[in-house]
C-alpha cells in the first residue's frame, strides 16, 4: 500500500514538474497543494513544497512564498531548494544515447 501511495504521488509531482517547467505556476502550485494535502507522508510531499515556494515567489505572491518556505525548513530541512542547490533537478537525457533518435527513417 505505501508503494501504491508513493506512486501517486510521484505522478501528481511530475505533472506539478510539467507544470511549473512550462511557467503554468497557477496549475503548478495546485497539483503541488493537492499532493501536500492528499499524501503528506510521502517523500514527494517536500519537492510539492519547494514547487509551491517557487512558483509563488515567480507569481510575485512573496507572503504565500514566505509561508511555504518556513512549512518546507520546518519538514524537510535538509530539502535541496532550501540550500541553494540547483533545483529543480535538470531531466536526465537518456534518450539522446539512443542511437539514430530523431533522425529521419531511410525509407
């Protein structure tokens, strides 16, 4: 059951992910509420955080900022965002090693 849990919220992070990487902070910061709110023990519950934080700083909404920044140091104080650390993470490129991606099919 908890691998179940994680799962779902894994998939609610990365759709907060495709949200937040296209400049959609409104869609974003609710995909990021909804897992904060739905799977609050799970280890995505700290990255929902810092995607709230991020994307309501990028909004200009400093206060909700401010709030969820002392939510995520209070839980999750070791959290990449919080250090200054590159984040979010950049996507890992592993289809650019397969090779003859994306060339045209001799035909």
């Amino acid at each position: 059951m908890v691998h179940l849990r994680n799962g779902l919220a894994q998939g609610e992070l990365n759709t907060a992910m495709f949200y937040f990487r296209r400049d959609a902070f409104i869609a974003a910061i609710n995909r990021a509420q909804f897992l904060v709110e739905n799977y609050q023990e799970t280890p995505q519950a700290g990255d929902a955080l810092a995607i709230m934080t991020e994307s309501y700083s990028r909004l200009g909404r400093t206060e909700q900022s401010k709030n969820a920044r002392k939510v995520l140091a209070a839980n999750y104080p070791n959290h990449p965002y919080l250090s200054g650390d590159r984040w979010p993470p950049r996507r890992k490129l592993w289809w650019q090693l397969v090779p003859m991606i994306g060339e045209a099919r001799a035909g």
